[in-house]
C-alpha cells in the first residue's frame, strides 16, 4: 500500500488516530483558550466536543494520513513532539 506513492518521489506519514493527531496539533490548548472565554454552557459544549474528537470512538475510528514530497519532514501531527504522551490507546509513532 505504502509502496506506489514512494515509487513516485512520495513519502507517506501515517495513517495516524484522529485523537492523536488533533492532540499533537494542540487541540486541547486550542480548547483551553476558548473555555476560557466561554459562558459555562459554551464551556461545556467545548469539552464535550475536545472529548468526542480526541478520546471518543471518533478519536480511533478516523485516521489522518499524508503523502510529501521525498524527504520532506514529517508534517505537523505526524510526529509525536518531544515529552507528547498520548492518551493509552492512541497511536504514538505512525506504522
């Protein structure tokens, strides 16, 4: 699967949890800025969603993948960062 795009000049990241990927892009922060300003309601609509996308079954039921040009970086979210502990069960490092 992964061959054809890197016969091409292609590198291939991922596929990558959703949850994991989101929380590598810094959701939770994003999440943490908005609660801030937010009504209670607002602020729980927020965790409620930061849970659904990051520890819900939509966390592990999508996957993020990328394909960059040969020796390209890995894009954001497809390496975990120096100290990113996942939630358990989330993938850390792509196949």
């Amino acid at each position: 699967r992964r061959k054809a795009p890197c016969s091409t000049g292609a590198d291939a990241h991922g596929p990558v949890e959703q949850g994991a990927f989101l929380l590598r892009l810094g959701i939770a922060e994003r999440a943490a800025a908005l609660r801030r300003r937010a009504s209670p309601s607002q602020a729980e609509a927020v965790d409620a969603a930061l849970a659904r996308l990051t520890a819900g079954s939509m966390a592990i039921l999508f996957k993020a993948f990328a394909l960059v040009p040969r020796g390209t970086q890995a894009p954001p979210g497809f390496d975990a960062p120096p100290g990113f502990d996942a939630p358990p069960g989330f993938e850390t490092e792509p196949p």
